[in-house]
C-alpha cells in the first residue's frame, strides 16, 4: 500500500523533482537546511517537554537546557520554549558531538523504535523544503477560506512529522498538496445503494439511479482501493477513477473544497503525522444525529459559534471507501458587510496576531466559546484546523466557525446538568472523564491553536492573562488557570506504537511558570 520510506529522503525527492519538476530543484536545495532547523526545533520541543522513558532528568541553565539520558550521555540544546513557533534551533549536542539534522540525532539517540522514526524525521524534512519550493511571493490577499489554507505551508506546527507524507511521490505531493495549489480530479465510485449506508441527506447528483457515488480521492484509488478487494466484492462497480469532481485540496489533504459547493472529506488511508485517518462505518452512522446535536448546543453561544452542517456521509461498509459531504464556512459570512473567514491555522499569515490587543481580543472570544460549550458538556477539538475565525472589514474577531466532528468528546453527566436532553450516541465520542474532556479542549485550543498564533510562551502569556479577566470563574477556568497544560505528546507516541491512544505531556503553564 506505501512505498517504504528511504535512508536518504532528502536526495530521493531532489532525484524525483529533477526529472517532474525540474525548476524547482534549485529552490528545494536551498529550503533543505531551514526545512532540517523547523523540524530539529519541533523534535527539540518533544525532548524537552514529552514524557520520554529514557530521558532521566532535565537540568535548565542560563544558556540553554541539558537532558540527562538513561544511559549516562548528556543531550544539550537551547532554551525550549513550548509554545515557539519558529525555527529556532540550528543543532544540539550529544556528548559534545553537534547535530543539525534530525533523522541523524533520532538514530543517535538509540532509543527503541528510533530508527523508524529518524526515517520519518528525514522525509518530513525533505517534504517540507519541497513544500516551501516555489512557493510564490507576496500578492493579493486571499479571497476564500480555502485560498487562506493554502498559506499554511510548514503543516502542524509542533509535530516534527509536519510534513512527512509517507507513500506520496513527488508528483503525488505536487498534485495533490494544498500549498502546490492544484485542482484534484475525484473519481466517483458508483456502488448499489443496497451496499451502502447513507447518513443524511446524499443528494441526487452524486446518484446514479440505484446506485450511489462515493467521491474517491485519487491516491486512494491508485493505492489502496487498486490493491484491495473492496471494489470486487461490490456488484456493478463503476470505474473508481472515473473522472467526476474538481476540487481544491484543504491543510487536511484528504478534505477538498468543490467549487461554489461543499466541502468533502475522502477516505485517504494514509498515515499523515502521527496516525491513518479514515472515516469509519460507526463515524458515518452517527454523522447526522452528531451534527444535529452540535449545531443545537451551538446555538447556546448567543452567535459566536456557528458549526459546518454534515449534509450527508456514505460508506460501503469499510473505511477505505466512504465520504462525508458538510457545509463551507463562508455560509456564516456576510460578504455585504465586508466579512471574511480565515482558519486559525493560517492567521500567522495575516499578521493579526502580532498585535498583543488582536490576540488578546481573538484569545477572549475562543475561551469564552470553548469553555461555554466545555461547561454544556461538548468538548471540541479546536485546533488550527478545525476551528475558523471571522473577521470584520476592520478584523476584529466577530466569531467562530467550527468544521469536523469526529474528535470531539459529549458528556451526558454535563449535558444532564444543563437540563439538555442526552443524544442517543455510543463509542469514543461519550465520556463523563473530567481530565478526558478538559486535555480535549486545553490541548487542542490553549497549548494548539493560540499557543502557534501567538508563536512564543510571553505572547501566549500576555494574551491569556488579558483574556482570562472576563471570563466567568468556573471549575473548568480553574483548571486551566492552575494546572499545566496538557498536549498531545506526539513524538512520543510516534517512539511507543505499541501504545494505543492519545498520550499527553504536562507543559509549563505560562500564567504560572514566569520562566517561560
């Protein structure tokens, strides 16, 4: 299904672009070592930061931080700042032998499943300078939301497998990566409605008589649906690569934007940072009591949330083959009043947030929405690329809108307390844990989207502490004004694969840990 991932990505992706993209080659050979800093800066965050059981005890000093290994070896680098952003780190040291590429540290650390990972590391590297090459100039602003996601070019901001797309060619990142900017062909698989379920309403022109049209990402269909038996098991199939939908990549990849239409979330069964994300069967079969339900808690904002609508989700029984069909976001702008929605994901790109005020402003809002809905009992997953902010025709943050209800988390006990009526929901989705709904909330929002807005622990101190002024004081605001916050630890669980779930770090709390 993948192509195994090489020793030496860096000169197998410069070997591929000199044959596909050949203009391109000079760009990417000088992106590779600024691509190596961003990706050493992320790995650096996690060593620092993440509960490794190999690393002993980490001893601060006036010019960086040092970490005592298990084994006796000493790892030194600068000073980590959980919440930076930027490409920082240049090298570390280990026992005085200096380090600037990451895959090269990872395979001198000799740590279980390191190997593996260094081979992650190298590609994300590679990746990430093709993806900053030929990237144009300055030009006008963007004009839709999708246009804004293309700006994101770096990935996730924290993981050091930002932009590790482990069976993609060059050509296949070129082609279907949003930063490249191309229109992606979906095929449609027509499959008898008999083998389907259908949640929601499908609409008529993705059916064939009886039979239903499941929009097919590309690669899916030349990876995996082409490698498998999900097609032949399926009575009069259509042609999977059958040419059907243009649409423009979202930062999700396998979510597309259909010109003047919906979004479509495509099953893409390949493993993008930490994990395959697919859609499975019990996703699609809840789909549509989950959207109703959110959009009804929504509500209870007075206005300032606003939830993309899932219009409809299929699958033919497995999640290689399903899609689900929701709302754009520009559905809650006003164009007439000058409106505009931008991911939070891509608001570094507009420079807003460098204004302490802006950031305190956007910081106020988020907060009062996440906790409101948190205090309901609906624990969003609200980072950078789920959640959208609109702005007025001055840019002050007006509102949010949210888009992807997968990972969010619903507790009865809570909903129950606010007298509203309890959805009939079943698996991951429905816990009553405090610490389970609090981490869903604290690590996707405060230490995820405004931490990387912000770009360093004293902006996202100083926005927070603005922010947090006006909020009511309830046991949840406690939490997060008292506790560290917790994050995913994404390298972490990247080292233990045998550990299933998330796993999470404690990091330094910047309202209360001054040294950050």
């Amino acid at each position: 299904m993948h192509r195994p991932l090489t020793p030496d990505a860096e000169g197998v992706i410069a070997a591929e672009l000199s044959v596909v993209r050949p203009d391109l080659s000079a760009s990417y050979a000088a992106g590779l070592p600024g691509a190596r800093a961003a990706v050493l800066s992320r790995l650096w965050r996690a060593l620092a930061h993440e509960p490794m059981p190999w690393i002993a005890r980490r001893e601060p000093g006036p010019g960086g931080l040092t970490l005592q290994l298990a084994d006796g070896r000493r790892l030194s680098g600068p000073p980590a700042d959980p919440y930076a952003t930027a490409a920082y780190v240049t090298e570390v040291r280990l026992d005085g032998r200096s380090y600037d590429r990451p895959a090269r540290l990872m395979t001198a650390l000799t740590v279980p499943h390191g190997p593996a990972f260094a081979a992650e590391l190298d590609h994300s590297v590679a990746s990430l300078a093709l993806s900053r090459a030929g990237q144009p100039g300055p030009g006008p602003e963007p004009g839709t939301s999708r246009e804004w996601e293309q700006r994101v070019v770096d990935g996730h901001p924290y993981h050091p497998n930002c932009r590790s797309r482990p069976g993609f060619s060059v050509a296949e990142q070129l082609a279907y990566g949003p930063e490249h900017r191309p229109l992606v062909e979906l095929g449609l698989a027509a499959v008898p409605s008999d083998a389907c379920l259908v949640a929601g309403d499908w609409p008529k022109w993705l059916r064939d008589g009886d039979r239903v049209l499941i929009p097919v990402h590309p690669w899916q269909a030349d990876h995996v649906l082409g490698a498998s038996d999900v097609l032949a098991g399926l009575d009069a199939l259509g042609p999977a690569a059958q040419k059907g939908l243009p649409a423009h990549p979202l930062m999700s990849l396998r979510t597309l934007a259909l010109p003047d239409g919906p979004h479509v979330k495509t099953a893409l069964s390949a493993r993008l940072t930490s994990s395959v994300r697919d859609i499975s069967v019990h996703s699609v079969a809840i789909s549509e009591a989950v959207s109703a339900f959110v959009e009804s808690v929504a509500g209870r904002t007075g206005g300032l949330l606003h939830v993309t609508r899932t219009l409809g989700a299929v699958t033919a029984h497995t999640p290689d083959l399903a899609a689900v069909l929701r709302e754009p976001p520009e559905v809650y702008v006003s164009a007439e009043a000058g409106e505009r929605v931008v991911p939070v994901a891509a608001l570094p790109a507009t420079g807003l947030s460098q204004s302490p005020s802006w950031m305190a402003e956007f910081t106020r809002l988020t907060l009062t929405v996440g906790l409101r809905l948190l205090d309901l009992g609906v624990a969003l997953e609200a980072h950078g690329q789920n959640l959208l902010v609109v702005l007025s025709a001055t840019d002050a943050p007006l509102r949010l809108v949210y888009r992807d209800l997968a990972d969010i988390r619903v507790s009865p006990a809570r909903l129950a307390r606010h007298g509203i009526a309890v959805p009939n929901l079943s698996g991951r989705i429905v816990t009553d844990d405090e610490v389970t709904l609090r981490r869903k909330l604290f690590g996707s929002l405060v230490a995820g989207a405004l931490a990387a807005t912000a770009g360093s622990a004293p902006a996202l101190r100083e926005a927070l502490t603005t922010a947090v002024r006006d909020l009511p004081r309830t046991a949840d605001l406690a939490a997060l004004l008292d506790e560290p916050l917790p994050a995913k630890a994404l390298t972490l669980m990247r080292l233990t694969p045998q550990t299933p779930g998330d796993q999470w770090a404690r990091l330094p709390n910047p309202l209360i840990s001054p040294s950050f």
